[in-house]
C-alpha cells in the first residue's frame, strides 16, 4: 500500500496515522516458547494481531457466495472453508477471526450442525470463532452477515461518487480489518485460495481482486476465482458503476464512466511498467495487471489488491506526476503479495522492500537522478513524520540522524561547496536543494537565485548546476514524456 502524504491533499493525510500505528503494531511480537525437545525450526511465531492457530488447523480453500445489500449496508451469506489439520494435533477447534459479524449457522462437509462458540471480545482485534471439528472433518460451512461498524466496508452514497448517480461499496481488509466482513485466519502467514459469487444490484457492476470468469456476469450475479494463494488482508471488492477500458495485453483500468477516459490516459504504460518490472524481478505472476480507480473518499494512494490494485483518484493528476503510485503497488506484485511477512507485527518488512523495488523500476523508466530525487524526497517526509512521534521513538530518531549526517558527510567529500557540507556554509546562508549554489539571506527574506529552489520540488531544470548534491547529474525527464 501507498500512504505517502507530501503530494497528496490533507484530506489524505489521515494514512499517516496508520503509518505510525504500523510502527506501533511493530513493537509486539511473540514467539511461543519451543517445547523441550522440539527444533528451533519447528517454534511457531504467533501473529499477537490474530486469534486464530494456523499451526493447528489452517484454513486452504474459501467458497464465498455473499449478497451486497446496499439498502441495509450489510454483506451476507455463506463462507465454506477447506481446512488442513497439523498431524499431531487433536481435539482443537478451528479458530478464525470476527470483528461485528453475526454469525447464523455453521455446518460440515455434510451439513451436520456443528458446535461453535464466540471467544471473549478485544476491542481492537474483535471475536475468536471456535468451531468444534471432528477429526475427519475437513471442510465447514458458515452462514452470517456483516455489521453495522464493519470497518473494512465502506458504504458510499451516489453523491459521494464521481457520477453521482449510484451508490458504491468497497473492501479494505489491510491491516486487520479482513475480520469485519468475514471469518478468517486473518494473519498475513495463512494464505488460501478462493472462489466467490457475489449477488449486486442490477445496475452495478462488481470486481474483485480476483479473475472474473469467463461469462462470469449472469444477470446480478459475478463469478470469480484467485487460483494463487493469497493472505485474508488481499481480499478485496468493489461494486459500483463501473466502466473498462483495456491499456494492454494484460493491463486495463475500471473507473466510473466520468473519469474513464483520464484515467485510461493516465496509467496507459501500464503495460510498460510491467514489462520492465519483470526484466528486473522476473515474470509476472499473476495473469492480469488492472486498476481500479477510486471515488474520492478511498483514504490511502494505493492498495496492492493483486490482480486490481485500488488507486485514489487523485493520483489521475492529468500529466502523469504521481505515476510512481501505480510503480509502488505493482511492485507488491512481487514484494508483499508473492512474498510477505509472517505477522502483522512485521508489515514494515513489506512495505520496506517494496519501496526498494518501486525504486529500481522508476530508476530503470526514468535514469537513476529521478530515483535519487524520490529518495531524497521521501527521506525528508520521513524525517518530518519521525518528528511528530512520541519519546518512544526517540532511539528510531537518532537513529536516522547519525544517517544523514553520515550521508552528508559523504556528500561534502564530493562536492566540498554543496548544500550538504552544513559546517561549511556561513552563518545566514541558503542552499539549493538540487546542486551546490549557496545564497545569503536578506533581512527575513531569502534571495533565492533563479532556477534555484529551497524546497523539495522536482528539479526541471537547474541553471547553474548539471549535478545535483548527491552527485548525479540532472537529466529528470517530464512524467509525460517519460513514459510515452
Ligand atoms: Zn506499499
């Protein structure tokens, strides 16, 4: 997922939030204790973010048949799990995770009712269901229905679309919100695969991050199917007036009927982007690369639901400039989605290697100035978020301080008159962000030369510097020309 704020509206900010409460779901994790005798290798890793005993019995398989009632803003139906018990586990039920669902009725394989209990309540990680499964049971099926709070639902009226004429709906299971509109194993180690039918109004159409099958629209009702296993938090769907316009042989994008046209022209290298990302990472895995672009209320830039990544629809900025969104959540296509962390503990992980990767595709469309300049740039929303953040971080802070300081250091060793040499520069001086030109200040006002920036900005041009602090030289291409 993308979450970045500097390019972004305030309204967007919010995901920072979740940013830092990442870092704080990163301070607890637990391992269980190994048995006397049991190999290291065998110890399991709780994910302290789930009730459920994947190393018990895992879920593999999901039948989802739902029904998306706008009217009660409630998803309801039928869930059948296929389940794989550990060989030497006996006796434990099959715990999965709700959060606000009802749960109606739960069956076997062969419609025997079967015993099931809902666990005491957390307020933030919701109810444990335990369901009481015979030894030779391998597959239960669950009838409930969503929510009023369901938080990972969120229920859009027509005026808060861009046609603003229908009502649209959409999922949003990261990080832990999997639970609130359906039972799972919701930890990020449990992957499975899925089919699912999903009933929708008959003037909306509905996608998931999944294949929709061949004829897979009959009447109200869409049919698909994820034959790579996936972890609960990348279920996702969206159900809405949704148009499709093909960008390439396995790329094209969904959006509402007023903003299809701009967004087919915003993300139409898609194609491209996918080809180079699969010189550097190897081949694509997972068929198709479409996106699905947003109504304004989508809180963050991207999700990387495979196959369909959720974009905001600020990212259709008319020139292409926030194309790096659509480089991030491709790049989970490898980093995230094929592999990931273990628990949620760890979603840093995820998202670390994926930013390293969304690096190496724009360096390789762009050259690696652009790269260093999204670098710097990031690095210097980093230190800003590091800033707003309690005393508990403070050893993260220094941490990223001895950091530059090194990296600035290093930098006026190659360029003993640029910006970076912070000891050299008289007191009152300014320094351009892109090459080494320093400035006096005047009064409060600074005299900014022309062609030179104080700000963070992408450097267009720079009149009297071809190389920037970093020592690369400037060459940063339009976004438009870039990519054509
Ligand atoms: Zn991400």
């Amino acid at each position: 997922m993308s979450m970045r704020r500097r390019m972004i509206p305030a309204a967007l900010r919010l995901p920072c939030a979740v940013a830092t409460a990442i870092l704080l779901l990163s301070a607890c994790t637990a391992e269980e204790p190994g048995r006397s005798g049991v190999s290291k290798a065998r110890r399991v890793t709780r994910d302290l973010h789930s009730f459920s005993r994947p190393d018990q019995i895992r879920v593999t398989h999901a039948v989802l048949d739902w029904t998306v009632d706008f009217d009660a803003r409630q998803v309801r139906g039928s869930l059948t799990w296929n389940v794989k018990r550990a060989p030497d586990v006996e006796g434990e039920p099959l715990v999965l995770d709700t959060k606000g669902l009802t749960i109606e009725s739960v069956v076997s394989g062969t419609g025997r009712p079967l015993t099931f209990e809902l666990g005491t309540t957390d307020d933030l990680l919701g109810t444990p269901l335990l369901i009481a499964m015979d030894p030779g049971d391998d597959e239960v099926t669950i009838v409930y229905h969503t929510g009023p709070q369901a938080s990972a639902l969120q229920w859009l009226t027509p005026e808060q679309t861009a046609g603003r004429k229908h009502p649209f709906v959409y999922s949003y299971g990261s990080a832990i919100g999997a639970r609130t509109f359906w039972p799972c194993q919701d930890s990020p180690a449990v992957r499975f695969t899925y089919e699912a039918e999903l009933t929708v109004p008959s003037d909306l159409t509905a996608v998931m991050a999944a294949e929709m099958l061949p004829g897979g629209r009959a009447g109200t009702r869409f049919r698909f199917r994820m034959p790579q296993p996936i972890p609960s938090y990348l279920v996702a769907f969206a159900v809405g007036d949704l148009r499709f316009r093909e960008l390439g042989p396995r790329t094209g994008v969904y959006a509402e009927p007023p903003v299809l046209d701009a967004a087919a022209f915003e993300f139409a290298d898609a194609e491209a982007m996918l080809e180079t990302a699969e010189r550097l990472y190897g081949p694509y895995r997972w068929d198709r690369y479409d996106v699905l672009v947003m109504p304004p209320s989508f809180p963050i830039f991207g999700m990387e639901n495979p196959r369909l990544t959720f974009v905001h629809p600020a990212t259709v900025a008319g020139d292409r400039s926030l194309i790096f969104v659509l480089a991030h959540e491709l790049a989970h296509s490898w980093s995230g989605n094929l592999v990931n962390q273990a628990t949620w503990s760890d979603l840093w992980l995820n998202e670390g290697v994926t930013v390293y990767i969304e690096r190496r595709i724009l360096e390789s469309l762009y050259g690696r100035a652009f790269a260093d300049m999204e670098a710097v740039k990031w690095h210097q929303v980093l230190m800003q978020d590091l800033a707003t953040l309690d005393d508990g971080f403070t050893a993260l802070r220094n941490v990223m301080r001895a950091r530059r300081l090194r990296r600035s250091r290093a930098a006026t060793r190659a360029h003993p008159k640029s910006r970076e040499g912070s000891g050299r520069l008289r007191s009152g001086s300014r320094r351009c962000v892109h090459c080494p030109t320093t400035f006096r200040r005047h009064g409060s006002r600074s005299s900014t030369p022309r062609g030179h920036s104080r700000t963070p900005v992408i450097p267009r041009s720079c009149s009297s510097g071809s190389r920037c602090a970093f020592g690369a030289a400037i060459a940063v291409p339009t976004m438009r020309s870039g990519l054509s």
